[in-house]
C-alpha cells in the first residue's frame, strides 16, 4: 500500500487559514463591518459569546506566523481575504490600508518562499450588503466580481492562483437555511438561491482573474454519503443529500447544468434565482483545480420527520474527533475516485484545500498526528489509482475562532494559541508536520537525481 511518503514529486504542502478566525483588528484600518461582526454580537448565536475582534491577533502578528510557516518547510499558505477590508461597505472606493495589508503579507511570504494561496470570500461578507439581502440578492454577485478584480490588480503580479469562494455548501446551509451562522437566516430550502448567486459570483469573478491570466479554483466542502442500509429508501434519501452537499455546487461548474432538485422540493430555476445564461456564466470560465474539503463521511438514512428528505446519522466504531465528526480516512478516497469517476474529463487537478480535526488535548496532540497521517495515507492511495491531487493544506495552522464553537472548544491547529496572551506553542502534530514535508522532499530529490540522465 503506498504512504504518505509516496506522494508524487512535486506535491504541494501547505497549511490553510480564514481572515475572521485569525485576523482580529476588526475595527482598525478602516475595515467596514462584517456578517459576522453583525452575527457575534447577537446573545447566543456563538457559544460563551466569543468573538473575531480578536482572535489570533495576526493582524499585527502575522510575521510571528509567517515565520512558523517557514518553520514547517511549506510550499504554500493559503488564507482569505476580508472583503470589508477592501471595499468597507462591499462596494464603490477601495481602502488603501486593507490592500496595502494583503500586499506585505504576500511579500512577506514570498521573502520566505511560500506561495500566497488566497480565497477571496471565507464567509465574511460586508454586513452593508447583507443589509441589501446579501447572497439572496443577485447584485452581491456582480458586487464580489468587481471586488476580485481589484484584488487582483494589485497583488495578481505575485500570486499565480486564486480560491473564489470557501464552502458554498457550508455558508448557504449554516448560514442561510439553518441560522447557525452568520448571517443567521432559517430559510431551509428557500436558502438556495443564496448557493445559485454564490456560484453566478465565482463565475464572474473567474472571468476577470482568467482576463488577468491568473488561475482560478473554486473550494467546497464535499463528503461521500452512505445510506445507512441499500433499502430503496435509504438509498433516496442519501441520493436526495449527495445532491445538496455535493453535486448543487459542483455540476453547474463542471458541466454547465443544476442536478435534479425535484426530491429536495426545489423547482429548476431555484425560486426564480436562475436566469437564462447564468450557468454559461458559472460554466464557460472553467476551473484550473477544484478545492476539496474533506472532513469525513455523512451516512444518510429515510427521513422519520417528513420536513426534510433525509435523516442524517452518526457513523459509529470508528474514533470521533472532539466536534463528534467520525474520523474516517477511507472516505477521503471514495469521495476523490468518486469525483473522478461523476465528472470524468470535467474534472480538474483537485487540491486539497482543508483536512483537519480538532483536538481538546493541547500540546501532545498524537489523535490529530494519528488523523493526519492516516488521511495522507489514503490521498497517497488515491493517487497511485490515477486521481489526480497536486497539493494538501492542512487546516489549520494555529487554533483560531471556530464560528459558533467559539474560540476554545475546538482547537484544530498545529500551533497552540493561549488567547489571553496570544502566545504561539507549536503542538507536536507541527514538528511531526515539518518532519513529513522534509522527508518527502528529500526522497523525492534522491528519486529525481536517481531517474535522471
Ligand atoms: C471551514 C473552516 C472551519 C473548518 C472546521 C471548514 O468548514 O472552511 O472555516 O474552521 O471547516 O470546522
């Protein structure tokens, strides 16, 4: 069976982040209000009344975290970008400060050879748009493509690709559909025009990064879903799920078309939201690497509650990490040959854009090691069966803000952060992390000096 250490030469390590979960300083340099600056403040929305207005302090200590990052032996950094700190109310003049931020942490990264990998919307939309409706609203998608193009101009000379959106899936159905997070609507199903404007927004923005010649890929978060037993209803219900977690935000992209919504009672124009041309729009830009998420499985079974088409069920036997999620390794696998296998040629070099857990322990940190390891090991398997896969961000690479969790309950990073004393502790998943990448690149330099002429 190949391991982790048999990753293709050339395979990109990286660590992954989010503006409103490390950055704090959300009041300084001119940054407008955020959805979630707006959502923190609402009494508990977010458990013990956390919030971002400070968390990891990496505004003003990002060199402290670039130079961990460079401790780690990365190739690649990806972060998000706060859109309230370029556009302050989402749209009109540009606020010099919230570039000139991007533009230092960019330099700062390149200074230590690590390649900017930035998303442009993890979540955190000016609360002045969510005011005019937000991602219900079909104008936030041209607003978002207007916003990328000026991101792009100023830092598209130094970074070659581009995450559109984070988690579509995530941020339509927390978001919009169950209240969880900001911006804490309950629309259940009528939430998804909010995922047919986010799309018709990645597609605009990936029209004008393609004019600038930058590459461009979209991140969600997808899951393999089993039905709890091959009853024809089981196996409807987990149908009915794969097409809201998965196939609603990954078919108009790769094949220009919306899947079925008949079984989730939405009609094909998704309340009105669809126009004609818009999935030319989503579509015709094409991507240059999918995004995947993966945290684990989801088991599905025939719904007891006739308000929702499927129940969702824990996976028992296997551990489960301090969230509850079950860790299941092999699913990484089935969900990548699974991918290979829906969309064929359509399917662009997938990069792992998140994998992680969260852990209670601090320092020893050996169930995240054990997590870690074993998902690389089976995204080695999935490569030696011809998926193609060019890189891995681990979420995350310092605890941070976990949206509704909070800032202690749910650490998934490789640093410890104390959040009375922002000290930094790498935990021993960083020096386990580091050791890895170092001995994979060493290896595949022996093998490439070997092979060659
Ligand atoms: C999100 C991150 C989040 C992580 C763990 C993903 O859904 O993109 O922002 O912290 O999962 O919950």
């Amino acid at each position: 069976m190949p391991d982790r250490y048999d990753l293709p030469a050339g395979f990109r390590w990286g660590v992954a982040t989010a503006a409103y979960q490390i950055e704090g300083a959300v009041d300084e340099d001119g940054r407008g209000p955020s959805v979630w600056d707006t959502f923190t403040a609402r009494s508990g929305a977010i458990r013990d009344g956390h919030t971002g207005a400070v968390a990891c302090d990496h505004y003003h200590r990002h060199p402290e975290d670039i130079a961990l990052m460079h401790g780690l032996g990365l190739d690649g950094y990806r972060f998000s970008i706060a859109w309230p700190r370029i556009q302050p109310t989402g749209a009109g003049p540009v606020n010099a400060a919230g570039l000139a931020f991007y533009d230092r942490l960019v330099d700062d990264l390149l200074a230590v050879g690590i390649t900017p990998l930035p998303t442009l919307f993890h979540w955190d939309l000016p609360q002045a748009l969510e005011d005019a409706g937000g991602w219900l609203n079909r104008d936030t998608a041209y607003r978002f493509a207007e916003y990328a193009a000026i991101v792009a101009d100023r830092l598209g000379d130094r970074v070659p690709a581009w995450i559109t959106l984070n988690e579509p899936f995530v941020h339509t159905v927390y978001g919009y559909a169950m209240g969880i997070h900001a911006p804490g609507r309950t629309l259940m199903f009528e939430a998804l025009p909010a995922a047919h404007h986010q799309l018709l927004g990645h597609g605009l923005a990936a029209a004008a990064l393609h004019e600038r010649g930058l590459e461009v890929m979209l991140s969600n978060n997808l899951t393999p879903v089993e039905p709890a037993t091959p009853s024809p209803a089981d196996a409807a219900a987990a149908a009915a799920y794969d097409t809201l977690h998965n196939r609603l935000f990954t078919d108009p992209v790769l094949l220009g078309r919306y899947p079925d919504l008949a079984a989730l009672g939405v009609p094909d124009d998704i309340f009105g939201a669809v126009r004609p041309g818009d999935l030319d729009l989503i579509h015709t830009p094409g991507l240059d690497g999918l995004g995947v998420n993966y945290y684990n499985p989801t088991r599905v079974a025939a719904p007891t509650d006739p308000g929702l088409p499927f129940d969702l069920l824990d996976i028992p036997d296997v551990p489960h990490t301090a969230f509850g999620w079950p860790v299941v390794p092999d699913g990484l696998r089935r969900l990548l040959t699974g991918l290979r296998i829906r969309y064929g040629t359509a399917l662009p070099p997938i990069t792992m854009t998140e994998n992680g857990c969260s852990t209670t322990e601090d320092l020893d940190d050996t169930f995240r090691i054990d997590y870690l390891s074993a998902h690389l090991d089976a995204l080695a398997t999935t490569v030696a069966e011809g998926v193609d896969v060019r890189g891995y961000y681990t979420w995350s690479l310092i605890d941070n803000f976990e949206w509704a969790e909070g800032l202690f309950s749910q650490r998934f990073g490789l640093v410890h952060v104390d959040f009375a004393t922002q000290r930094r502790t790498p935990k021993a998943s960083y020096a386990w992390y580091r050791d890895l990448i170092a001995v994979h690149r060493a290896r595949c330099a022996k093998e490439g000096s070997v092979t060659s002429p």
